[in-house]
C-alpha cells in the first residue's frame, strides 16, 4: 500500500472513529448475549443484574483515562471494595477477567481518541513502549512466584511516591510554552505551515480534524496543534530519566496489572513534557504494556500451574455492562482533560494515587 493511500484510509478512520469504536462493543455484545457459555435457564433477569455498573465503570473509565492510567488501577479496588457491598464477592481470578475485558476496549477506546484529538506524540510512545517490554514480562512472570500480598505493598510504596513527585512537581513549563508561542509564531511567519485556522508558523496536519498538526525543528523542539487549536512545545530530551520510571512501571505493571501509567505520567512531567500531551501519550503505552502483560499472566499462568481463563466461568451479565461503559468513558475523557486546567488534573490525580496506595497497604496487611 502506498504512502497516499495508507494516508487516507488513516484519515478516514480517525474521521469516523467513533462509529467504529462504538460498533466494537456492540458487536462484542451482541455475541455475548448470543453465543457466550451462560448459566442453565439464564433469562432477562440473568442479562440484567448487574446494569448499575454501566455508571460505575463509566465513571471510572472517564477517571482513568483522562489522567492516562490504567483502568485497573480503579476496576480493582473498585472490584474488592465496593462490589462486595451491593453482590457476592468475586475471587482473584474473576475479578483479572472482568479488568482485563474491560481495560482492553477502554484502553483501546481512549488511545484513538487522543490520536484523533492531536495530543500523542507516537514517536516517544514506541520509544518508551520498545523500552519498557522486557520489564514488562519479567513481572508478569514474576507474579506467579511472588506473593500475592507482596505484589499489593510495592505498588502501594510506588503509588506513594508518585502521588509525592507529583506535588512537587512544577507544571509552569506548560504556561511558558503558551506564554512564549507568540515570540514562536512572529519568528515563524514566512513559514509555509500554517494551522486550518489560519494562523502562520503552526503545523498543519490535513489527517487530522480542525487545527492540528506537529513539527520537530533543527534543535529538537516539537510544535504540537491539537484539533481545537491549542498549541505545545517542548523537546523530547531525557529519555534516561523516562526510561527508569517505565522500567519500574512495567515491572509493577507485569506483576499487579497496572504501573506503567502510574509511575510514567510522573516521569513525562518531569522532563517538561507538557501535561496533556504526556496523558495522550501515556495512553498508547499503557494500552500496549497492559496488552502484554494480559497475554503473560494468561498463557504463562497456564503453563507454569498460575491462573488461566476460563469462557466458561466468566461473568458475562457483567461484562456487557462494562464494556459499553469504558469504551463510552474513553471516548469522553480526551475532552475531559482539555476542559481541566493544569492544577486540577494535577491535584486530583496525586490525591488519586494517595487513596489507591491507602487501600493496597491495607489489602497487602489484611486490613479489610
């Protein structure tokens, strides 16, 4: 397939993602209810059990994929905590099918609506995919020698820390970026590119809709236009530093499930990327890792005597309900993030983290 061609059929897909995201669930759905192994004399009331957690899971899909971490990181404790009060427990394995289904769709969901929207720089995510992997699998590997408790305490320690390097971390650069792109767009007038909307000296990226685009100059710094216009700079330097955290992330993510994003986003905002493009980026490698560390913990659990997935014994009249429900979530959470400022997401995500590692220490002591 040529480059022109390739080119438009890109451009025609993110033109109508939405109707192919919506019709993934949707099919997926109709199967289920169709083909999928349910309970003898399963009827309406079977299919209709569980419909309050299309809001719960909306909710936490919206959450997490605004701020570009995993899904798991609310479905879990949401799972251990809050189902058992309104139905029956679920055990470990459960609990890893309903996650796992429900990520996949979310993950996918939100990653092309942040690459419709203009904010994911896909070159430092296959950087940063590429660097992670090997950890990656080494932790998912890991979980089925180490205790499951263990698995809880260091993630809550890392969460702890992230929560803390996040508070202390300084957002201001975003603010100078924008404060600075006039003196950009005045130095770039005789520029050829230009923005849908006119302006000179911004890229412009007819794939994508509205205003946006991206350019690296000589020095290294990226322009970024997003699709409502708002435009970014910054380099891609320190990719030591960023290679660090992911290898830390995607060794918790191997092990528990969820990490990489967590430990990441903090990694991106330290080295100045600004904080709407790192949670856009963040979403394509925690999607991939997740995918990964998924694909380990399913056919290494069976090989070595670990967990293992099972049709059979999966919860179907609840996956129909959060499927629809993180898909609908990824979607909104592009615009989400764009309508909050910077301090906002900035609080609320490290206030996030904080519960989270809360209630994984008293899950790893056997506090609830």
């Amino acid at each position: 397939m040529s480059s022109s061609s390739y080119s438009r059929v890109q451009r025609s897909f993110l033109r109508y993602q939405h109707i192919f995201v919506f019709l993934a669930p949707l099919v997926f759905v109709t199967g289920v209810v169709l083909g999928a192994p349910t309970p003898a004399g399963s009827g309406v009331s079977y299919w209709l059990e569980f419909w309050w957690l299309f809001p719960a899971f909306l909710l936490g899909a919206t959450i997490v994929n605004t701020v570009g971490i995993s899904g798991s990181a609310l479905f879990v404790p949401f799972l251990i905590f809050l189902f058992p009060l309104a139905a029956s427990p679920l055990d470990p394995p459960t609990i890893v099918k309903v996650g796992l289904i429900s990520e996949a769709f979310g993950l996918s969901s939100s990653s092309i609506a942040f690459i419709q929207y203009g904010l994911v720089d896909r070159r430092l995510a296959i950087a940063l995919v590429g660097g992670a992997v090997p950890f990656v699998v080494a932790g998912a590997l890991l979980s089925f020698v180490i205790p499951e408790p263990l698995f809880h305490a260091l993630l809550a320690i890392a969460l702890l820390a992230a929560s803390y390097l996040l508070f202390k971390a300084d957002l201001d650069h975003e603010a100078e970026s924008e404060d600075g792109a006039e003196d950009t767009e005045s130095a770039a007038v005789g520029s050829n590119a230009a923005a849908d909307g006119g302006q000179t000296g911004l890229p412009d990226d007819p794939g994508k809709l509205g205003p946006a685009g991206v350019t690296t100059d000589e020095t290294g710094t990226v322009t970024r236009v997003d699709r409502e216009g708002g435009d970014y700079q910054y380099t891609r330097e320190g990719y030591l530093r960023r290679f660090a955290n992911y290898s830390i992330g995607g060794t918790f993510q191997g092990l528990a499930g969820f990490g990489v994003g967590e430990l990441g986003i903090i990694s991106m905002l330290g080295t100045k990327v600004p904080v709407r493009v790192a949670i856009g980026t963040n979403h394509i490698v925690v999607a991939l890792t997740a995918v990964l560390a998924s694909l380990v913990h399913v056919f290494g659990g069976g090989l070595v005597g670990g967990h293992s997935l099972s049709l059979a014994s999966t919860p179907w009249n609840m996956v129909v309900f959060t499927v629809p429900a993180t898909v609908t979530g990824g979607q909104i959470a592009p615009y989400v993030s764009n309508a909050l400022s910077t301090s906002t997401i900035k609080a609320f995500v490290g206030g996030l983290f904080a519960v989270i590692s809360l209630a994984l220490f008293l899950m790893a002591f056997g506090g609830i």
